[in-house]
C-alpha cells in the first residue's frame, strides 16, 4: 500500500480540474488525476536544461540555435581567451550587448566568421563546443527518422520474423516433397549428320601379290 499526504489545492483550481474531468468523462478520482497531473509536470521538468528557469525559459536565439540563460561563449584570439554569457535574452560582453558576430569581431584584425571563431558552453554542457558543430548536430536530429513506440516496436518485429521463418519452413518443405525430376537418356545420333558407311570392296588390281621386297625414298637413291 503506498503512503498518501494531504496537499493544499486553491479552490478555484479544484472546481476547474472537476468541470474537467466532467467534460472528459470516465474516472471522476480527483486523487488520480492529481497524480497524473503531477507526473506529466515532473516529465516536462527533466526534460529542460539544467540551471535554466522552468516558469520563463530565457535565452539568445542564434539563427536555429538557442542559448539558454547562463550560457557562456568564448572567442580566442592573439593568444587570449574572451568570454560573453547570455543574460536574459541578450548576450553581455563587458557590460555591453553585442550579437554573435559582433563578440567575434571585437578582438579580430580580420573579418571572422561566427560560427567557426566562438565555442559555446550551454548550463547543461560539460566543456566547450564549437558553434558550427552545435549548429550541425542540431540539423541531424531534425533528419532522424522518429523511433517506432517501444510498445509497438517488438510486437511488428515479432510478427515480422514469424512470418519470416514459416515462409522459409514452407518453401523448405515443398522442396523436399517434390518429385526429382528423372535423367533424360542421352538422343541418339541422327541419320542425317552421321557419316556414310565406309566402302570396302576390293578395286581393280588390289589383290595381287605384293612383288616388292625392299623399299627406298627417293631422297636415298643419290647416296
């Protein structure tokens, strides 16, 4: 059995929350739908950047990136280390407030860009990052497919499998019961491209009595 404590609600919330659960229908608990209330607001708590203020987030919004108040960048130069932190929805350099480039300008000789000069740690980061790279992970879970529900995910891969296997047990199996086909005998040859029968009757003369004992070439006769 879970352990229960008396909270104080303002009036005027609680009649709102039961005209709401009227509209809604099914379970009337208030203590239920306190809970859950209460859990939806600790879940959207977690997901917020530490150090940042839940009732007003504030910050410096950077093209697609946004630094959070209490962010601080650094722009190196000539040997040295600048810094600029975000104040409210400003950045502040020496009390001034000054836009990305113009902090990367401020020490340069040379014109900078923004985005490869300055590093930036957030309230949540640990060390520096690079605005650049900051910029492209960003870009790179805006590509990302959405995740299939965890609830969901195993079940289609289930069902996908199984499928699967009883199409291979299948085609396995009608492989084996099929017939082997027989060996076609080998055709025997046509008349038509076969050669003639060889001719053995005698000739005129080819049964007379060999006369020559001795045979000699041409070639020999001279020596």
């Amino acid at each position: 059995m879970k352990s229960t404590m008396t909270l104080q609600v303002p009036t005027d919330t609680l009649l709102k929350l039961i005209g709401q659960l009227r509209i809604r229908g099914g379970s009337q608990d208030l203590s239920e739908a306190i809970t859950s209330a209460i859990e939806l607001w600790l879940v959207e708590q977690a997901k917020l950047p530490a150090g940042c203020d839940p009732a007003s987030v504030r910050g410096y919004q950077w093209k697609s990136l946004f630094l959070p108040e209490g962010t601080v960048l650094r722009s190196w130069s000539y040997g040295e280390n600048n810094y600029a932190r975000v104040e409210g929805d400003r950045i502040i350099h020496e009390g001034k407030s000054v836009s990305p480039n113009q902090f990367a300008q401020s020490f340069a000789r040379t014109t900078r860009n923004a985005w490869t000069d300055l590093y930036i740690r957030r309230p949540e980061d640990k060390q520096f990052k690079s605005a650049s790279r900051l910029r492209q992970e960003l870009a790179e879970q805006g590509k990302r497919p959405q995740a299939v529900a965890p609830s969901v995910a195993p079940a289609i891969a289930d069902a996908t499998t199984l499928a699967l296997i009883a199409a291979l047990q299948t085609q396995a199996q009608t492989q084996m019961n099929a017939p082997v086909p027989a060996l076609a005998a080998p055709a025997a040859p046509s008349q038509a491209t076969s050669p003639p029968p060889r001719d053995t009757t005698p000739g005129q003369g080819w049964n007379l009595p060999e006369r020559r004992k001795y045979r000699f070439r041409l070639e020999d006769v001279a020596y």
